[in-house]
C-alpha cells in the first residue's frame, strides 16, 4: 500500500515541507516554525488516512474546518494553499525516489487526487466564507474622487 511506502518517512516529509513553507516567509505561518510543524503534521495524517481509505473526500472534509478556522483568523488562501503544495510536493519528491517505476504513475496520481481534493475544498470554502462578508475588493468612491 502506498501508506506503508510513505510512512517511515513522515518526519522527513513534515521537515521538508516546512523547510518550503519558511523560505516562503508567509505571514502566518513564518513567526511559528513549531506551530507550522504541527499543522503539516496533521495535513499528513488526514492525507495518509484518505490514502488508506482509498477515500479522496476524507481529506476534503478535514480541511474543511481548517478552511473555517484559517479564514477566520485572517490567512490568506494563498497561505494556506502553498502550504498544501508544499507537503504535496514533497510527498512527490519523496514517491519518485522510492517507488518502483511500474506503481509511480499510479502512486502519484493517487496522492494528486487526495490533495487535489483537499485544495479544492480549502478554495470553494473560502469563497463562500468570503461571500458571506459584504466587502468590496474597491472602494468605489475613493476611486471616483481620484478621478
């Protein structure tokens, strides 16, 4: 199973990705290199669990709390989306080092699924969330007394 493949290096992927996420220097995330391990830790884990549950969804429904939790206290999607990529990347790096070539493919498609769900919930979660606030991207009337 993938999971088993993927496993023994958790601490490894968790470091790499947070290695990617700080050289980002993203607002959020940048301050609490403790905390950021914690959260790819848990991204991990829900990622594994969909693996072993051939269930793509399950990731979607963890993030989508985290969606709620993050937008609230004001991280940009941008944020919490580069982080996504760079776990996602670095279970990447990781699959075509280890895998034999005849599973990669298969292999990483599966983990394309499981991640591509889980950002594609954090992304619809942010723009209903945002929707709901009555905020426009332009102040219109500072425009026209510009102009």
């Amino acid at each position: 199973m993938i999971t088993d493949r993927i496993r023994p290096y958790a601490e490894r992927l968790v470091a790499e990705a947070g290695d990617t996420v700080a050289r980002a220097h993203l607002p959020h995330y940048h301050a609490d290199a403790e905390g950021t391990v914690h959260k790819l830790r848990s991204l991990l884990d829900a990622a594994m669990t969909s693996l072993d549950a051939r269930e793509p969804l399950h990731l979607a429904r963890f993030v989508d709390d985290l969606a709620v939790d993050r937008f609230l206290a004001g991280y940009h999607v941008e944020e919490v989306l580069a982080v996504f990529n760079a776990l996602e990347g670095a279970v990447w790096s990781l699959l075509v080092e280890i895998v034999p070539a005849d599973t990669l493919v298969r292999d990483l498609g599966r983990i394309g699924a499981v991640f591509g769900a889980g950002k594609d919930q954090i992304a619809s979660r942010y723009v209903e969330l945002a929707s709901q606030r009555h905020t426009h991207g332009v102040d219109v009337g500072r425009l026209a007394a510009v102009l």
